[in-house]
C-alpha cells in the first residue's frame, strides 16, 4: 500500500470518527509534502468548515478555484464553485460572478482542431483487460460493493488534457449570453469509493460530466450476470442515454474512488433545446455509437 494510499485512508477514518481536528492535523501534515494537492485541499477545506473556521474554509477553496483557472482546468474550476456555493449561501452572489467568468473562459477558449461530438467510444475510457472483465454475479441486480472491488483511492495527478467542457461540442453550440445560465443550471454530484451513481433498470433523465475520480461501468449480459465492461476517466459523459430514449438506465455505474460529477437534468436540457435543437442530434449521435461499441455488444451477448 502507497504512502498517499495511507493518508487517504489514515484522514477518512479521522473523519468517519468525528474527529475532525486529529484529521486536520494530519492533512497539515501531507500538504507539507504535497502543498498542490488539490484533492486534499479540498478535503482541508471540508474540515475547516465542520470545525466553524468557515473564512478560511472559503480562502482554501478560492485558492483552488483560481489555480484551476490558471491551470485551464475550467470543468474542475466551476465544480468547485458549485461546491462553495452549497457551503456558503450568503456568498453565492459573489461565487456566481466567478461562475460567469468561467462561462467567458470556455466560451472564449478556441475549439479543439479536430471537433468531435462529445468522445469517440474509447475516448477518456479504459477497457479492462479480458483476464478481469468478467464479474460472476447472483442476479440481475447485483451490485458489487466497496469491498468486493478493487478501489483506488489515491488522488490522481492533474494532467494536461484537453478540458471537458471547452472540448465538447454540446456545451460549445452556446454564446456567451445563453452559456452563463446553462452552467447555472448545473448541479454538483459527490459519491464515495464503492457508491453508486445509478443502477441498471432503473429511470434517469440527467446527463453527467466526470469532474473529478474514475466510474466502473457493468452492464447485464444474458445470464443475467453483471459484467464490467469499461472504466470511465475524468471528462467523460454519461447518462445520455434517459435523456435521448426516455428509457430505463442501461449499466450500472459504481465510484472506484472519490468521484465529483457535474449534472444536468432533463428539464434544464429541454429548455435549452427550444433554442438550439441541435442538441438533441448530438446527444444521439453519441449514444448510436456508444451503444455500438465492440465491447458493449460482446458483454450484453455472452451467456
């Protein structure tokens, strides 16, 4: 088990017991050694709020907001906002001008050279080798649980990928004027290890971007055994799917570490389609070619 594995694991147990300012500490402790560690920023930010230091709960967080920007990392940069603006209510008309100069950033930034819609079926995807892609179920509905997969918790490092937001072409249709209240419209998702973020079977009508963490995807195959069939990294999109057919979720989707997904609904989707019904035909275009993908209809088709 790494050092980072450790610390992760040494602070949510701290936490889990209440004890928040022995949790402190020992982040102090590994922000000494990884002073631009984001994900232990925020979770210092967490604490700070729990234990009533609340200005500097929301100075920690600013600073994260604004190395994001500077970064380029815009997607991260307005999940944390979504974040502030859900810890300090009395802040938000400040937090929302922040918001709006992200919305300028994306509308501002230029498109990628090659514009695709949303991500080719491997895209941001890893597929799992073929020696652990079977999962053997009970049932159906089956979902595995935090101890019965392999659950990577250590922080991932910040890389120089192309931003989610700026890079998809559904969020790039809008000015800058009709982007602001579609980021408005967002809602920000957290899910610990082993949680999951919907069930196969089940009714959804949201689309999510991956903020922050890794999903494993399972979908049944004709055994009714529940089979992985992907990992989803940060930037993907899912859950298009409710939104385009109005049917049930195809795959169940579980968090294999602290995850924090962007959302929007199927309402807020609705009335930006009255404007732009183009978004519609992205969406499906997108969910044509993942629902045919080779190693979706190798899973569904096993016995």
């Amino acid at each position: 088990m790494g050092l980072m594995t450790k610390d992760v694991m040494k602070v949510n147990q701290l936490i889990a017991k209440q004890k928040f300012n022995a949790a402190l500490r020992c982040l102090d402790e590994v922000l000494s050694r990884e002073p631009s560690n984001h994900f232990f920023r925020k979770q210092q930010a967490e604490l700070l709020y729990k234990l009533g230091k609340k200005r500097e709960s929301y100075s920690v967080l600013s600073k994260i907001v604004q190395q994001f920007m500077t970064a380029g990392f815009y997607t991260k940069a307005l999940a944390s906002l979504k974040h502030m603006k859900r810890l300090f209510p009395d802040k938000v008309g400040e937090i929302q001008e922040q918001e709006h100069i992200v919305a300028t950033k994306i509308a501002e930034e230029p498109p990628p050279e090659k514009h695709q819609t949303f991500a080719t079926p491997d895209e941001g995807i890893r597929l799992v080798e073929a020696t652990d892609e079977l999962i053997i179920t009970h049932g159906k509905h089956y979902h595995p649980q935090a101890d019965e997969i392999e659950t990577t918790i250590e922080p991932p490092q910040e890389t120089q990928e192309l931003d989610a937001l700026v890079n998809s072409p559904l969020f790039r249709l809008f000015s800058l004027n009709e982007l602001k209240p579609l980021l408005d419209m967002l809602e920000m998702r957290s899910f610990g290890p082993g949680e999951i973020v919907f069930t196969e079977g089940e009714k959804g009508a949201s689309l999510m971007v991956l903020v922050h963490g890794n999903l494993r995807v399972y979908v049944s195959n004709k055994a009714n055994h529940n089979e992985q069939v992907r990992i989803l990294e940060e930037g993907a999109f899912f859950g298009e799917i409710g939104l385009v057919t109005g049917k049930t979720r195809t795959a169940t989707l579980t968090a294999m570490d602290n995850v924090e997904a962007l959302e929007l609904n199927s309402s807020a989707l609705h009335n930006l389609a009255e404007k732009h019904p183009e978004v519609y035909d992205i969406i499906i275009d997108y969910y044509q070619r993942r629902m045919g993908s080779p190693e979706e209809v190798e899973a569904r088709s096993r016995q």
